[in-house]
C-alpha cells in the first residue's frame, strides 16, 4: 500500500508595491515613448563610426579644394606674368576665383580634424558599446581623413600666407 501526500506548491510571490505616482507636471511616458527612447539610446553606437566616415569625407572635400584652389592660382598667375608690369595679381586671383576654394579648403580641413577627434573621443568613453571592427574601422577612417586634412590645412594656410605676402609686390 503506497501513500499519495497532496502536492506542495510555494506560496505565491508577493507583489510588488506599486510604482509611486510622478511627480506634479511630470509627463507620463507612454510605452511607444519609452520604446522611442530606448532605441534612440541605443542609435548612438554607431556615432563614432558615423563622425569617422563624415571625417573623411569633409578630408576628401578638403583635398579636393586646395588642388581647386592651387589650379586656379596658377592660373592667375599665368596670366598675370603674361601682362608684363601693367598687370595686377589680387586682379587675377579673384578672376580666376581663387580664394574660394582656399577658404572653403581651410574650413573643411579645420572641420574634419574636429569630427575625427570626436570620433575618437566617443569611442573611448563608450568602449564597451563598440565591437572590435566597429572600433578599428572608426580608427582607420580617422586615420585616413588626418592623412588628408593636415596637408590640406597646411598647403592652404602656406597659399594663403604667400598670397597675402606676395600680392602687394607682384
């Protein structure tokens, strides 16, 4: 003869207390908010990799500005040695636009430096957030556009001295 013991169940958990009300004037979040935000928290890890890729592609824009600039300038120049002494260079440069790629170019590059250095920065305080590639990609890219926007500053700040040097003499 076997003996059947009733089952034992654990006692029901209690529940918890409930969530004390906001504050007066405080917005109650929907669930759709509270989704919206957690996403939205979520989206910042690709920002680095993001600012990286815009950092490149202001250095290529910078690139590109100075050769504009140099092309136009010796363009200028050309044609200003061919009027012998009755020419005017400030004349030319400004015929042949010049000094607006040169500009544009010293901003962009100024610009990029900045966008590559807050990719860095943001890969560095959320280190955890960034997978290996992610991290090394964004490293690469900032690379590459410091590879770019430094020479493009400095031919761009050296056109800029020598056309602000040299226009009053020639």
């Amino acid at each position: 003869m076997s003996i059947v013991e009733p089952s034992r169940r654990p006692p029901p958990a209690p529940e918890p207390p409930p969530a004390p009300p906001p504050p007066p004037g405080t917005p109650v979040k929907s669930p759709a908010a509270r989704g919206r935000e957690r996403a939205r928290a979520s989206s910042g890890a690709h920002r680095a990799p993001a600012l990286a890729g815009a950092a490149l592609v202001l250095a290529g824009t910078a690139a590109v500005s100075v050769v504009l600039a140099v092309q136009a300038a010796l363009a200028a120049v050309v044609e200003r040695s061919g009027e012998g002494v009755y020419g005017n260079v400030e004349d030319n440069v400004r015929e042949h636009g010049a000094l607006t790629p040169l500009v544009v170019s010293l901003i962009t590059a100024a610009v990029t430096l900045v966008a590559g250095a807050l990719a860095r920065h943001e890969l560095a305080a959320r280190r955890n957030r960034y997978a290996r590639p992610a991290a090394s990609t964004t490293r690469t890219l900032t690379s590459l556009a410091k590879g770019l926007a430094i020479p493009s500053l400095l031919l761009a700040v050296l056109a800029g001295i020598a056309y602000l040097v040299g226009s009053p003499h020639w």
